[in-house]
C-alpha cells in the first residue's frame, strides 16, 4: 500500500483538486483507493457530496478510539458512488484535536498505525491535508511515502512553498528516512508572465523536487465539483485530466524506483 500526503500550507493552490482527480485516474486503473479528509473544512467530504455534519463517523472518531486495528478502523469507511474509491470524511471536530488532545504522547502516529491496518486492503491512500501545521497535518506527514506539494504558480504561491519545506526540514529530525517530495505547479497560465517566471524559478529553486510539467488552468475542474464527480470520470479528455495523467505516470515510475 503506498500512502501519499497532498500537503502545503497555503490554501487555494489545489490541493483537493490533486487529490480527487489522482484518486479517480487510479480507480480506473483498477487500484483501490481509500480517500483521508483531515481538513476541518472537509473540502474532499463535500465534493464526495457527503454532509460532514451529518457523516455517522469521521477521522474524528479514529482519535477516540482505545484500540487502533482493523476491526475499530474500519467502521470509520465510508464507500463512495464510485468504483474502488472510499474515504474516511472530515468532520469539523477535528478543528478542536490540537487543543484537546494535542499533547498526549502518541499522537503524530494514530494515522500511520491506523492505515498499517489496512494495507491488505487499499492499493493507495492518499491524504488531503489541512492549510496548518496542527495534529492532523503531522499525522499525515508521518503516514505518507511521498509528499505531493501543490503549489499556485504565482508569487504568493512560493512563500508557502517556502514554509512547507521548513516544515518537512522540522520533522525531517525525528524520522529515520528523508521525505519523498513531489511540488507539483498548478493552475499555470502560459499567457501570463507570473506563471511563466514562477514556474521556472520552481525548477530553479527546487530542481530535485518540482515535476517538469504543470497543470494547467481548467474549468473543468469545477465543473467536475459541482457535479460531485473525480475530473477524470467528468471530462476525461481535458487538458487538466491530462496534465494529471502524465503526472501519476511520472509519480509511479519515481515510486518503482524507490522500492
């Protein structure tokens, strides 16, 4: 089972929009993918067209629970409409988990060890991660083989690359292996001198870690939200569709290379 972490701590720069759409080109390649919300604002529970208020269990719960296996995780599973895709949806509890919970021994670990129980069962996980360093983002990190960074191509868009990289270089200490880091240029305009200067000054700044391509600007993309679908199930052959084709087949060969 391979775990990917979408994380940065800038909102708006796509992260749920990675998520999902790599979610689905995986499910039609016939993988299993199980979907983890840890944002408070459940932006991937409400695309999936789940009330995260109403949701009978949450990644919440997974914090409550006196004993992590799989018989007590998977309750927690919800199954989408789609083919080979579940999801553990956020609930807006999960804003409070730092405060109430947040210096309990153990805590940066309940992810990891929750999904270690269920690696006979998914093919990939793939985490969509909060805009804060808090409990939820530190357990994601602390799960994940890879680390995909979306990241705006425009100016702002780099500071929060900049403190995402601190972030990881933090608690890079307290792990035995370095991160896996994928930046991954979004919304890229090839009309606009902004995302032509901050893509390249992407590859020059971060030549080992950022993916040659970009992901271009699509309306697709929220078209496929408001209909509550994966883009790749919406519009296959759009130009955004594509980009994340090109970008799961790259991430598969870099993870082939790295067992």
């Amino acid at each position: 089972m391979i775990v990917w972490s979408i994380a940065n701590q800038k909102g708006g720069v796509g992260k749920t929009t990675t998520t999902i759409t790599l979610a689905g080109l995986l499910s039609e390649r016939n993988k299993r993918v199980l979907l983890v919300d840890t944002d408070p604002h459940s932006s991937l529970t409400t695309y999936l067209n789940f009330d995260a208020d109403t949701v009978p269990s949450s990644l919440f719960d997974l914090f409550q629970l006196n004993e992590v296996n799989r018989d007590t995780v998977r309750p927690l599973i919800m199954n989408t409409q789609f083919k080979n895709i579940d999801i553990i949806p956020a609930h807006m509890s999960l804003a409070t988990l730092d405060r109430v919970m947040g210096n309990r021994g153990g805590m940066g670990l309940v992810l990891k060890k929750a999904l270690k129980s269920l690696e006979d069962d998914y093919d990939y996980v793939l985490i969509d991660c909060p805009p804060i360093l808090g409990v939820m983002m530190v357990n994601a990190l602390a799960a994940s083989h890879r680390i995909l960074i979306p990241v705006q191509t425009e100016f702002l868009a780099m500071k929060g690359l900049e403190r995402m990289m601190r972030t990881l270089q933090i608690m890079q200490k307290s792990r035995a292996s370095e991160f896996n880091v994928t930046v991954v240029p979004t919304m890229y305009d090839k009309r606009t001198r902004a995302s032509l200067q901050t893509l390249q000054e992407l590859k020059v700044r971060f030549p080992e870690q950022v993916w040659a391509s970009a992901v271009p600007i699509d309306t697709k993309f929220r078209d496929a939200s408001i209909k509550h679908m994966p883009p790749s199930l919406f519009a296959r052959s759009c130009r955004g569709v594509f980009a994340y084709k090109t970008l799961l087949n790259y991430l598969e060969r870099l993870d082939q290379d790295e067992r």
